[in-house]
C-alpha cells in the first residue's frame, strides 16, 4: 500500500535528519563556521518538517469503523491513512513555516559572522561531516523521488485535466524530496563557502555562504506556497469533475473556457439550451360541441313545413 510505504520513506529520511542535526550542530561548535550552523539549521527544520509529515500520514482516518478494542476490523494490516487534505497541510503548511524561520535564524547568523570575521578552526571535521551529510540526503532523496515515480507508466484519459493527475501525487513523498534536494544544495553551498575561506583566507565567504543558505530556505517556502495552492486547486476540480451546478429546479452545466476544447464547449452549450427551454404548455380539454339542431322540440309550424316537404 502507498501510506505504508510512504511512511517508512518520511520515517527513514526524519533519522538520517535528526543524525545530521546533532553531528552539524557539534561540528559547527568546534569550527566555529557559520555555513555549518545554518545547515543545521536546515537540517533540523528537516526533521521538524518530517516528524509533522509522518504524525499526518500514520493518523487513523477520523471515519475508520473500529471495533470496541479499538482494532480496526474494516481495513487491511496496513494502516488507515487520514485525509490527503490533512496529509498536505502536515507536509506543506507546518513546512512553509519552519522554513520561514529557519531563513531568518540562517541570514541572521551570516549578517553577525560578516560583522565579526574569525577565520574557522577544526576544518577537517567540517569536511568530514558534510560529505556524510551529502551522502546521507542523496540517500534520502533517492527513496523520494522513487516513491513518487510510479511503477507503471499512468495512463491520462483523454479528457482529464492537470489538476487531477498532480492531485495523484503524494504530498508526504513530494516533501521530503524538495527538503533533501535543498539540503544537498545546501551543503554544497556550505562546502564552498567553508572551502573559500580557507584557501583563499577570505573568512566574510564563511558568512555569505551562510546567508546563501537562509535565502535558500525562503526559496523553498515560497515553493511549498505555491504547492498548496496547487493541491487546493487540484482538491476543488477532483470534486466536482463534471462541473455541474444544480439549483434545485434547473441544472446547469458549467464548462471552462480555458481548456480549448470546441467539443466540450459545444456539448455544455446544448445541454444549457436543452435544460433552459421552457416545457410545452398541457392540452386544453375539448370545446363542447354546439346541440344539434334536431335535438330540441320542433315548432307547430316547423311541423306543418316538414310534412308539407315529404
């Protein structure tokens, strides 16, 4: 099942997270180098991110029949998984968040290592601890971008949509691969920094590659923005995909303009015109026909005139 699986993905990359916030935040004491500690930074904002992914993923369904044990008898072994519109608020929501402070604290600690250059101590170390780093996030971006790639190519029918394929993908999955991928960016850019100033003894690169690193947070929660309102759009469409509005006498059939398709905007125009025509009126019962002549009393003289004819 996709929940399982997704689960022990969030649950593996959240280890190899909390790992590295423990050996960069050591490294970045002994070195003294601000890149360091924003990576930290942003690897713990990682493994926040993750934690709050994997409590979304594993939550039981609000609506999931349980039995009085509280052993779910309806599902299969595996676990019940909650809304995906609860799972992407755990996986871009709290995200956008962290990220957004984790962008401040990072700049914040570049500006003061730019104020204050010292040159950094225990370099070897700080070598050490981000090829681990980079290796383990590769490691974990690997697992990512595997989960969301399907096994077998999705066939797209000929009248869907964009939103409703993104709507597919899995929120958690989709989270912790742009964290791993912008925490290999962001070791690399600490590497470089780190690198710069020791060999060209410039320590100010130390504390740019630190700001680098906060902007790149901000980068990636304007992305997870964006990503929510992606789902939002996509949620709205999965829906209502017909697109039909009814108010209760008449319906309507609302058809978007903007997926240039003639056919389609054909067909809703008739199907407005067929619901909009008004129903022809009852037939009205029958004059009664006039009485017949014959059928009242004749007159004395009417009499004497018919007798005269015969």
């Amino acid at each position: 099942m996709a929940g399982a699986s997704t689960a022990n993905v969030v649950m593996m990359a959240m280890t190899l997270n909390v790992a590295l916030t423990f050996a960069l935040f050591a490294a970045s004491a002994w070195s003294g180098s601000s890149a360091l500690l924003a990576t930290a930074i942003q690897s713990l904002i990682g493994a926040s991110s993750q934690a709050m992914v994997l409590y979304g993923v594993t939550r039981p369904a609000p609506h999931a029949a349980k039995s009085a044990h509280g052993v779910d008898h309806t599902a299969p072994s595996q676990s019940i998984t909650a809304p995906s519109s609860e799972v992407a608020f755990w996986s871009y929501g709290v995200a956008v968040l962290l990220f957004s402070l984790g962008a401040g604290i990072a700049i914040y600690d570049g500006v003061a290592k730019l104020a204050d250059p010292l040159p950094n101590k225990y370099l070897h170390i700080a070598y050490a601890v981000l090829a681990t780093a980079f290796v383990a996030l590769a490691l974990a971006a690997r697992m990512a971008l595997k989960q969301l790639t399907p096994a077998e190519p999705r066939v797209v029918p000929a009248g869907a949509q964009e939103p409703a394929t993104r709507a597919a993908q899995e929120p958690a999955a989709s989270t912790v691969a742009i964290e791993s991928l912008a925490g290999l960016l962001g070791v690399v850019i600490a590497g470089a920094g780190i690198a710069i100033a020791d060999w060209l003894s410039v320590p100010v690169a130390d504390g740019y590659a630190a700001i680098a690193i906060g902007l790149l947070l901000g980068v990636v929660a304007a992305f997870m923005s964006l990503e929510i309102r992606n789902l939002l759009i996509a949620a709205a469409h999965a829906s209502d995909p017909t697109g039909t509005v009814s108010d209760g006498a008449t319906t309507f059939f609302i058809e978007e303009e903007t997926t240039g398709d003639p056919s389609r905007i054909a067909a809703a125009a008739a199907r407005n015109a067929t619901a909009a025509r008004p129903a022809p009126p009852a037939p009205s019962a029958a004059p009664p026909e006039p009485a017949s002549a014959m059928s009242r009393p004749m007159s004395r003289k009417e009499r004497k005139r018919h007798k005269g004819k015969h």
